[in-house]
C-alpha cells in the first residue's frame, strides 16, 4: 500500500487511474532522494550559482517609518532568477525529473511566472519543456510569455473552461496521462495529489529557513507576524512551514478580487468549501453542486478556485489565519511600495504588502512583522497602468 | 438486472458486451432519455456521464457534451430524473460515470441512495482510486450498487489484484495512454493489457478509450475481452447533428454496427 499522506482529512490523492503509477514512482523516488547527499549539495549549488540564494532579509525602512508602527521587513524572493520564488521549486522537481531519467517537463502557468521558472530548469537541465497557460492569462501577461519561448519552452494556449490557471492544470493533467513514460509533470504549487503538496513544501522552505536564520541574526528574536499572499500557496507554505511550532503569527492573504459579496474573488479558504480537485481534497470555490467557479483577481497567479491542501488542514486547526485583500487595496499597496522603497512588487506579492500595511499600524513600534515579497512586478506595470488610466487607482 | 447478471446472461449465449456511454443532459434531460432509448435498442448496459466542470479523464469530445449540457442548466439531481425516466421503459442496466467532486459535495451516502432508489446499478467514479475508495466501497456494497474500477496500461500487478477484488460487474480497462476520444485503431498497450489482466482478473474485462469501429471491436473480442465501452463515438454523433431525429437515427445505427461486431 502507498503513503496516504493526507493532512488530516485533506489532501490525497483522487486522479484517474493512468496517473496513480507514476504518482507512487514519484513519492518513492521523492522519498529516497530528498535526503540524499548529492542531491542536496548539487541542489544547493544551483540555488546559490543559478537562482542567486540567499535572498536577503530587507527592513523596508521607508515603509516602516510611513506607516508609523511595527519594522517591516521584506523577504526578497523577488530577487530569485526569474523574478519570483518559483524557481527554488523548479530546479529542484527538474532536477529530481532529470534523476528518473525523464526527458520532458510540462507544466501548467497563470501569470506565467511558473511557466518561466520552469523554461529556465528544463535550459538548465535539458529537458524538452512544454506549458499551458490559459488564452485570458496569455493576453494579460505576453512578456512572459515570450520569455519562456526565448528559453526554448513551448507554450499551448487552453481554451477550454476560463481559459486560466484552473484549465491550464486540467490540460496539463491530460498531457502528462498520454505521456507518463517519459514526461515528469512538473507542478507548481502546493497544490495536486499526493506527493505533490509535500514535495513542492519541501522545496519552497528554504524561504523560511533563510528567513530565520536571517531574523534572529537582525533581531536577537523571531518576528511577530508573517505575512504571505495564497493562490495555490507555495511562498505562503514554504514561508510558514519552518515557523509552524513557533509562537509566531502566520497570516495567509487570499485575492478578494472584486469583493466577496460580488463572487469576483479568488479566495478558496475565507469563503470556499470542501471538494477534491486537480487530486486532493482541500477547499475550493464551487456551486451547490459541486461545479467549481469561475475566480477572478487582478493578480493572475492567484486566480485558482483551490489551494494547497496542507492550507486548509491549518486553517481548520486555526495554526494560520487566512484573510482577504481586494484588487484596489493591492493595487494601492503595489503603488506604495514602488514609490517609497524602490521596489516594485509583484500583484500578488502586493496583497500581503496591503495586508500588512493594515496590521504594522496597530502594533508596536518594536515590533517586527515579515512580508514574504514572493516575485517582483515588471511583468504588471501594465495592468498597473491601465487601472490608473481608467482611474481605478490614483498615482 | 444487476451488471454481472446482465454480462453473464450474454456470455452464457456467446454474446460479448456493449456498453453505450453519453453525457446526461446532452444537450437537455428530454432528449438525453430519448437518446438513451434509441442507444437501448442495441446496447446492453447503458453508462451515463454526469457533466463536470473540470473533467480531466475526458478528451475534447465528452468535454464538449459536459459544456453543452451545463450551458443549458443541467444539475446533478437531474441525473436521477433521467434514470427513474428510463427505467419506465427499459430494465437495462444503467451505470454512471461520474467525477468525485460530484459524490462527495452532495454527500457519499446520499448520493449513492438517490441513485439506486432512481434505478442505476453501479458507479464509475473516474478519479477516485481503490486507495481513496474504502467508505465509497462499503456504501456501495450497503446499497447493492456496482463498483466498477479502471485499469490502465501502467497499473502494477499488486494494484491489479486490489482493483479486481474490489470491483463487481466489469472492470474497465483503458486501452492506451491519454484520455477518452474516438480513434481509428486499438493501440499495442490495449492488447498487452489484456493479456496482463486476463490471468489475473476475475471480473469480466471490458475495453474503453478510443473505440469507434466495427474493426477494433472485432480485434479486441478476438483478443479475449469481454465486450467494449465506447462513448465519443455516440457523443459527437449528438454534437455534430443539427436535427434530432439525424442523432436518434445515427445512435441506433452506430450502437447496431458495434453490436454486430459483438457476436462470435
């Protein structure tokens, strides 16, 4: 009998049947090579050499002084090759796909900061990389796009259904059952059956380990608050894990879209119920039926009607509190923050900034909260753009 | 008529099996039973899809059958108004197909009551694995309903013998890599997996994905399978054809043709 690993009810692993094999291929390769010693230490050269680990732990001092309440510090993974912490989880599964001796990687996009990620690991490890990205999510972020060509991936624009990240997976899924042989599926976020939201974990906690060492080192302490945008929830996971048994508060935005009484949102946890999709059982956005929702945020890759089933087992457990912040807020944040500290966030990554520009004013100023800046936001100055010309926002 | 008196009753005569598959709600619930009386003519168990939203087992032909039906409103309780309808007419076994999301947001056991009190025999559930299947299992065997498992090419001999022991009425044997859609010919795979499955299986084997003709049934009898399941191939029948009495007139045709080929 294979690994159940569930956390406590979520989780699991609900696929057809062509893809259980390769699932139990990849948890006993996953779970023998995850402490091996040459793994390790070529997996640490690529993250040092090739993703430019390790990203700093930056006191966003302009900010701090703005808001007039707790330190804010900034966890840079906007500074990781690629633009965003994708890339520490996809070296590592390429990597791992390389070692099973597969020859081809796929996987699926939303803003199409995986799907880049993911060009840059097949490059590096040769690999015939192939992604799916959504028609909508292709027309809102074609710089990516491109870049992933550049790379020598392939993109296939998804048709079907809303034409984002959802349909992307979906497309993605159907691939990989016509080409298990030689084709390692490799998924983005915590999300996906098991071994999937495990592995991904593992590999995305070096945010948090970094960002522990690096604290105490500042601070003689651990933080306060931790904040972290959740779409699937890999910076979010990979930011909190390490801080799990810890006295620290953990805080996990969620895209409130245009506002959760208008259904526009993408916030699986603070409003969503339990179902199993894309493999696992854990909260999504879904009708009475069980038809699952079209989401919507200005930040692409957070536009998802689940999340990572480790997310719902804490906020079940009340470890992590899961709150919402809506497209304006973010917007407002992503502004903010380009202005006073030079460094412009990713939209997703701008919905914890927001978050924890609300929660800085209310605390002390000795206190310390820390934002995990999960990719930066060249790729939405667009959308940035277009929202201060219809007058959404103003500069 | 439960599934495997049903497939014994055609082996006791020689006779291999057809199972004919379309979407419920197809494009509405009055058609779908008219339908589903038209495929009746040559079929000898009915499956029925249940549309969802996010099918990832189902190539672009079904996926367009599941579009079409929820586009113009189809609800899963729907599912057990067909069911009761048909049965008004025909003692067929009816089997659905269905995704776990479906069964579990309406809840297991009250899902698996609505569908036997309505008349189905049994349950394809596409991505709930023997592994995860355990409380769906026990339910179902409560309820008298059916639970039919898949095999596909890569499945290991120990998840064989699992998946045999804990299916009843037929197994489904997929019969290539990749998802459902018709195809000219039967892949090496379908025929590996037959010859793997036949010394281990003691449920009837029954062969889906893909099949279309009269040539690859005829093939796959010839290799020992108990009978076919075939599903675009009536699907894109209803999708293709603008007057309704073009789709009755295609079904009855297209299932007779696969039926023919059924005979020893």
């Amino acid at each position: 009998m294979i690994d159940m690993r569930k956390f406590g009810d979520f989780g699991g692993i609900y696929v057809p049947e062509t893809l259980m094999e390769p699932l139990i291929e990849l948890e006993k390769f996953y779970s023998e090579i995850k402490d091996d010693e040459v793994f390790n230490k070529e997996l640490e050269y690529y993250y040092r050499y090739f993703a430019g680990r390790p990203t700093p732990l930056y006191l966003a001092k302009n900010l701090t002084e703005k808001i007039g309440g707790a330190k804010i510090y900034l966890k840079r993974e906007d500074l990781v090759h690629g633009g965003a912490h994708k890339l520490n989880n996809t070296i590592a599964q390429a990597l791992l796909a390389k070692k099973m001796g597969k020859r081809r990687i796929i996987a699926e996009t939303g803003a199409g900061q995986h799907g880049t990620a993911t060009a840059m690991a097949g490059s590096l490890f040769k690999l015939k990389t192939e992604i799916y990205m959504g028609e909508e999510d292709i027309q809102r972020q074609k710089m990516n796009v491109f870049r992933m060509e550049l790379m020598g991936a392939e993109v296939h624009s998804v048709g079907s259904g809303s034409k984002t990240l959802k349909d992307a997976v979906n497309e993605a899924l159907r691939d990989w059952a016509a080409n298990v042989i030689d084709t390692h599926y490799l998924i983005g976020s915590v999300i996906g059956p098991h071994p999937y939201p495990t592995m991904v974990r593992d590999f995305q906690s070096i945010i948090g380990r970094e960002t522990r060492e690096a604290i105490i080192k500042e601070e003689g302490c651990l933080p306060d608050k931790i904040v972290a945008c959740v779409g699937g929830g890999s910076n979010a996971i990979g930011m909190f894990h390490p801080f799990l048994n810890d006295k620290v508060g953990l805080i996990g935005v969620e895209a409130g879209g245009k506002g959760l009484s208008t259904g526009k949102h993408s916030a699986s946890l603070c409003n969503g119920k339990k179902g199993v999709l894309h493999g696992a059982l854990t909260y999504l956005l879904q009708d009475d039926d069980g038809q699952i929702n079209q989401t919507s945020s200005i930040a692409a890759g957070l536009d998802y009607p689940g999340v990572g089933p480790e997310h719902s087992f804490l906020k079940d457990t009340g470890r992590v509190k899961y709150t919402t912040i809506d497209d304006k807020k973010a917007l407002e944040a992503f502004l903010i923050l380009s202005k006073e500290e030079g460094i412009i966030p990713a939209l997703e990554s701008a919905h914890a900034v927001a978050y924890a520009i609300e929660l800085a004013k209310d605390m002390a100023k000795d206190d310390n909260i820390v934002v995990c800046l999960s990719g930066r936001g060249d790729k939405d100055v667009e959308i940035v753009k277009d929202s201060i010309d219809r007058g959404v926002i103003k500069i | 008529m439960m599934v495997f008196e049903k497939i014994s009753e055609l082996k006791r005569r020689d006779e291999n099996v057809l199972v004919s598959f379309i979407v419920a709600g197809d494009p509405d619930k009055d058609r779908t039973i008219e339908y589903l009386h038209a495929l009746d003519e040559s079929s000898d168990i009915i499956e029925l899809g249940i549309p969802f939203s996010d099918p990832v087992a189902d190539g672009k032909t079904i996926q367009e059958g599941y579009v079409r039906a929820l586009k113009n409103g189809f609800k899963v309780s729907d599912i057990f108004d067909i069911v009761r309808k048909f049965r008004e007419r025909s003692d067929t076994p009816i089997v659905l197909m269905t995704y776990y999301n479906l069964v579990y947001v309406r809840g297991l056991e009250r899902f698996l009551k609505e569908a036997k009190f309505a008349g189905a025999d049994g349950l394809i559930v596409v991505d709930l694995p023997v592994e995860e299947g355990e409380e769906y299992i026990r339910y179902c065997k409560n309820f008298g309903l059916d639970t039919i498992f898949l095999i596909a090419p890569n499945t290991s001999r120990d998840r064989i013998v699992n998946i045999d022991n804990a299916t009843t009425g037929f197994i489904y044997l997929i019969s290539l890599y990749g998802t459902t859609g018709a195809k000219k010919t039967v892949s090496d795979e379908a025929f590996e997996l037959l010859k793997k499955t036949k010394s281990i299986c003691k449920n009837p084997l029954l062969v889906g994905f893909g099949i279309s003709n009269q040539e690859q049934v005829a093939s796959l009898i010839k290799a020992g399978a108990d009978g076919v399941i075939v599903g675009s191939a009536f699907v894109d029948i209803i999708g293709r054809c603008k007057d309704d009495k073009d789709v009755v007139s295609g079904l009855k045709k297209k299932a007779k043709e696969l039926k023919d080929a059924l005979y020893p």
